[in-house]
C-alpha cells in the first residue's frame, strides 16, 4: 500500500517539483551506469498541457493532500464524495468529469473515496453518497447529494464558475 501511494505520489509531481528533489551521489551514478532513460530537466510544451489536462481530476491521497490540492487550491474544486461499492457514484463519476473538463481548466475536481478518507467525510458532514461539495478558497460554496443528469451537472458547474 505505502508502495503503491509513493509510486501515485512520484507521477504526480511536476517537472519543477523533480528539479528540486535532493540526488545522492549513489543514486546519480547509478543512473548514469544505467542504460534506463532519464527524465530532461524541462518537459515538452505538449506533455506539459497534457499532463494539465490530466490535472483536471484528482484521486485526494491523505489528509495534507487534501489541504494542498483542494484547501489552497487557487481554482475552483469540486470535491467527489464517493465510494468503491456504490452504484449512483459508479455513473455520477463520468458525468462529472465530462462536465468539469468542458470548462477548459476553470475548475479542478477532487475525487475522495469514503472508505479510505473517512476524517474528510465526517468534517465535511458527508452521510449519504455521493455527495458533491464544491469548494473555493477553502470555502464551501455549494453542494448536492445523488445523481443528476447532465444538464443539471453543467448548470450546477456554471453557477458554481459565476458565484
């Protein structure tokens, strides 16, 4: 699990995020002596607006990831309460990205499962799933609870924008 949260952790950090990580002499002559390609200093123009657009939905890792990435987020965060056995999050889920991904990097959405960020959904007063609160400078704006269809997700999103 600590393996599998540390791998997310790594192919999520940006470019300039592995420019700052400390290198151990072992560590970089290893790589040198290794024929495995090593990551340039600066990435392409068009991974980097890929790897934004990918950007646009996020799996919240812990606690602090949530206070990164959704609290202190300069954009707008629709937060995803769902969980693994439920169905209505299963569909909900899609609906929401497509929604979210219309508007271009306007607005970033945050998916928190249940089960494993129990904390989160006790603070944010969660009891039913799924629950969508939608969050800016660290302030709930608006919330709905179930399923909506997809106009209703685009007006929830673009009132959301405008407020």
């Amino acid at each position: 699990m600590a393996h599998r949260l540390l791998a997310r952790r790594f192919w999520t950090l940006s470019s300039k995020d592995l420019r700052c990580l400390p290198v151990s002499s072992s560590f970089s002559t290893s790589l040198q002596s290794s024929r495995v390609p090593v990551l340039s200093r600066s990435l392409p123009r068009s991974l980097a607006l890929a790897s934004l657009r990918r950007a646009a939905s996020f799996n919240v890792q812990d606690h602090d990831d949530f206070n990164v990435r959704v609290i202190k987020s300069e954009l707008p965060v629709l937060v995803d309460f769902h969980a693994q056995w439920c169905g209505p999050c299963k569909i909900l889920g899609p609906r929401l990205e497509k929604a979210v991904a219309k508007h271009n990097g306007k607005v970033t959405m945050a998916k928190v499962d249940i089960d494993d960020h129990t904390d989160l959904a006790i603070e944010y007063g969660v009891s039913a799933v799924p629950t969508v609160i939608a969050i800016r400078g660290g302030d709930v704006i608006d919330q709905f609870v179930g399923i909506k269809d997809d106009d209703e997700l685009e007006s929830f999103v673009s009132k959301f924008l405008e407020k």
